[in-house]
C-alpha cells in the first residue's frame, strides 16, 4: 500500500533542495517539510530575518516568506531530520571527480554515499528515500546495497529517482508549471507503491498526465540525456556560429530558419560564448565515462565532442577579443559584464566570464568586471580558483569590481557581455560611448545588444556569429 507523506526531509539545501522543497511545502500545506544542511552558513541565511537567501532565484523569496515557519524548516540537525521523515529527498552536490579513478568525468558519489549511510545509520522507521541528485545509471542500487547493509531491524527503504528538471534563473516557475515530473522505480509492488505515494505529493499542484512514471534506470539516464541532448543543441549552433562569422551569415537567421522547422522547433537555439552552469559539463562528462565503462567509447567520443566545441567557443571568442582589438590587450582596460554563467541566477559554476577573465590576466589586461548579483567574495574566490598560479593580491592590482555597468565601462576600452543581464540592454549606450577610450569596442558574447544601434553611436561591434564591426 502506497503511505501517506507527511513528513519530508530534504538533505542538502542547494539550488536544487532549497527551492524544490519550498514549493512543496507551499504547495502542500499539511506536509511538513525540512531542509537540512551541513553548512550552518547556509542554514543561517535560509532562515535569515530578512530573508537574505543563499541563493538568488526569481520569486523565491516569496515561496519561503509564504510557508517558512509554517510547514517549512531549515535546520542542520540532519539526524532529526532523517529520523521524523517518511520520505527523504537526497539534494547534495554530486561534482565530477578530480582525482583517482574516472578523474575529470566521473561523479564524485562521495557525498551520495555519506548521505546514504547517515540516512542508514539513523533511521528508526522505514523511509521512501529519493535521489534528486543527478547521478549516474544504477547508482540506485549502490544506494539500496548500503541501506540494506547498514539498516536497524524492521527498517524497509524503497528508493525512488526523481530528477530535477529546474533550470536556475527560472526555478520557481519551473516548479510551478513543470515540462514533466519524473519519478523512476524497481517494478515491485512496494517500488509502484513507493512511486505513487511521491506522485501523490506533486499531485497536489502538478496534472497527473505531467507526472511520469518509468523504471529506475530510465529515470537515472533520463536526467544525464536531457542535458546531454540540451547542450548538444547549444553546441550545434554555437559550431554554426563560427561558419556564419566566416562566410557573412548571421547566426540569428540561420536558427531562425531552421528553428521553424516543427521537427526542431526555435527553443535553445541560441548562439553564445558557450554555456555554463553547475549541470550542462559534469552530466555530459559523467555520460562519457558511464558509455566508456560500458566498452562503447564511440558513443563517448559523440558526447566528448559537445563538451570539447563548448570550450572552443569560449576560447575562439577571447581570441577573437584579442585579434580585434589590433592582437593586444596588454594594458588595456576591459569591462566584463555580467559574471554569472546565465542571466537570472548568483550561480557562477562555469561560467564563461571566468574563462574569459583567466585568458585576459595572462595578456596582462587591466579588467572591470560588474554582475548585479554575485557577491565580490564569490568573484574573487572564482578568480583565485581559476589562476592557481597568481596570488591573489597579483589578481587584485589587474582586476577591479565595480557597484554598476557605468562604473565598469569609464575609461574602458572594450566592452565585453559575459551575461545576458538584462539591464545591461538599458544602459545609456550613448553616455558609456562618451566615457570610453576611442576606438571604442563592444563584443557581445550573448547576442543580446542592438549591434545596429550601437554600431550608429560609433561603437566597433563584434557579436557571436556574425562578422566583426557589422
Ligand atoms: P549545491 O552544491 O548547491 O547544494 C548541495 C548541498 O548539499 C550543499 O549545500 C552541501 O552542503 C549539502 N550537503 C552535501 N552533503 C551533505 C550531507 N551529507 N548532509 C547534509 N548536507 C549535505 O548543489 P545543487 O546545485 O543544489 O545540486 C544538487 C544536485 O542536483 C546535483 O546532483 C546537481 O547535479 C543536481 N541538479 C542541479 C541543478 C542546478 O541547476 N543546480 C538542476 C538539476 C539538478
């Protein structure tokens, strides 16, 4: 028989678990939802007074300030956590792993597995418990073998895959309205259960035919094809994008046109510096490693190859940066606007301005860079990341933050577009004109300026996929 939910325990309060589980606890009032965390920093500002989030997402806030002490807790207290839940949604990070065996593709299970036997360890009752991380095929059954291994006596775990479909910047509308829920389980009779016990938690807000019902496996791989298959389209334009910037089309009508046809449909067809982010690189790279695993290294070729035009992207741009502006940047003060891997989201895990400021700290470019949302701390961590080979006080005396886009482009001599802010289209383009050292450069890595506009002002425009200075 399928159990009611009533409790539910969320370890890991990220980007995914956080806002994950706070719509479902403002969607389903009589569950009692708590995130739990490692990070007592963390904890302390989901809870915080002013509602300060650890994380920015559109209309967040307001899905926390609407059930948090209600229904919805934060605490660090995972064992509690664990102990009063009926199900268990496991949210924590799974990164690719940087050394040992697999190093640079695989995920790193690590904190898979301490979640796992922590949820083993401490649980006095049975649990449905869920991976909402994305993980590799079959990890469900590692998960199983250590629950098994490690449970008390009368304690049953039904393990379910419910991967997250969310895209950061626009979360909380994906919650509200998702594409599809998807829900993964053994065909036994306690997995269906377990399964329809889930579903019945999303069915309080999400139409029964949007809430998919597959088996474990599909539902692992699921999750690692759809971001596969979505950068695989980003990577197709992005590779059409350097035949247009060479032959005088423009990238923007050639995914128009092709972006008609039904069969393809225009949606993700955006031409850019590449794409970033926590998910699209390490699941692609974890496909690869699961298909060379599997004997089948051509198929892991075919994916490689989407990470590997990813990077030629971002490093064909700076190049293209440097050429334009008479092959030297030395000394030259450059804007960077926007730090964020997308516009809409604090999260900076790949993003693109990093590879783009690394590249321009070897030229020995003097560089502003402005986001309206990452923290001066998280740039200067990245930073430092980035150039292990520079002190930081090195990185310091070339890079500059600034509080605004004005204040990063006085004095510039190029403009880059790392994010596709969108306050950076109202800037007074005319006004950062007169403040720049002349000739005057914009290079748009998100084709999200009016390059005609600008051009008319006396701007020398580059964007991605079209030639220079149109
Ligand atoms: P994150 O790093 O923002 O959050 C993970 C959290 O888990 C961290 O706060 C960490 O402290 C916590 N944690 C780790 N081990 C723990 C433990 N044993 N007990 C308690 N807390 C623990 O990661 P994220 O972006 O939320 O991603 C989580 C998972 O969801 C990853 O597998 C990711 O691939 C997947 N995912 C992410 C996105 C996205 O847009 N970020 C979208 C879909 C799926």
């Amino acid at each position: 028989m399928p159990v009611q939910v009533t409790k539910i325990c969320c370890i890991g309060a990220g980007y995914v678990g956080g806002p994950t589980c706070a719509v479902i606890a403002l969607k389903c009032p009589h569950i009692q939802v708590t995130i739990v965390d490692l990070s007592q920093p963390r904890i302390d500002a989901w809870n915080s007074e002013d509602f300060e989030l650890p994380i920015y997402e559109p209309g967040l806030v307001d899905v926390v300030k609407g059930c948090r002490g209600r229904n919805l807790f934060f605490s660090t207290d995972v064992d509690k956590g664990i102990k009063e839940a009926d199900l268990i949604f496991v949210s924590v990070n799974t990164p690719t792993k940087k050394s040992g065996v697999g190093a640079g593709y695989a995920a790193d299970l690590n904190y898979v597995e301490l979640a796992t036997r922590q949820i083993a360890s401490v649980a006095e009752s049975s649990k449905i418990v869920v991976e909402k991380s994305t993980v590799p095929c079959r990890t469900a059954e590692s998960m199983r073998t250590i629950l098994e291994a490690n449970s008390k006596p009368g304690c049953r775990f039904d393990i379910l895959s419910n991967p997250e479909f969310l895209a950061e910047g626009t979360a909380i509308s994906d919650l509200f309205t998702p594409d599809r829920v998807l829900i993964g389980s053994l065909q036994t009779q306690e997995g269906k259960d377990a399964c329809q016990s889930l579903a019945e938690v999303y069915s309080n807000w999400v139409p029964r035919e949007r809430i998919l019902t597959v088996g474990l496996w599909s539902s692992e791989l699921s999750k690692l094809a759809a971001n596969a298959m979505l950068a695989q389209r980003i990577s197709s334009v992005n590779a059409l994008s350097a035949i247009c910037e060479a032959t005088g089309a423009n990238i923007d009508e050639v995914a128009g046109a092709v972006g008609f046809d039904s069969r393809v449909g225009p949606k993700f067809l955006k031409a850019s510096v590449g794409f970033g982010g926590s998910c699209f690189q390490k699941d692609i790279l974890n496909l690869v490693y699961l298909s060379e695993s599997l004997h089948l290294p051509e198929v892991a070729a075919y994916w490689r190859q989407v990470v590997d035009l990813n990077e030629y992207q971002k490093r064909r741009f700076g190049k293209r940066i440097v050429d334009t502006m008479f092959n030297t940047i030395t000394g030259k003060r450059i804007a960077v606007l926007g730090f964020a891997f997308k516009a809409d989201t604090g999260d900076t895990r790949e993003s693109a301005a990093i590879t783009l400021i690394r590249d321009f700290l070897s030229e020995r470019a003097r560089i502003n860079v402005y986001d309206p949302k990452v923290p001066e701390s998280q740039i200067w961590l990245d930073l430092e990341e980035a150039r292990p080979d520079i002190k930081l006080d090195a990185i310091q005396k070339q890079v500059s933050i600034c509080q605004s886009a004005m204040e990063a482009c006085a004095d510039a001599e190029a403009i880059v577009i790392a994010t596709e802010w969108k306050e950076f289209k109202e800037i007074d383009w005319e006004a950062v004109y007169a403040n720049m050292k002349k000739p005057a450069f914009v290079f748009d890595g998100r084709l999200l300026l009016d390059a005609a506009a600008l051009t008319k002002i006396g701007f020398k425009v580059t964007t991605i996929g079209r030639p220079s200075h149109i």
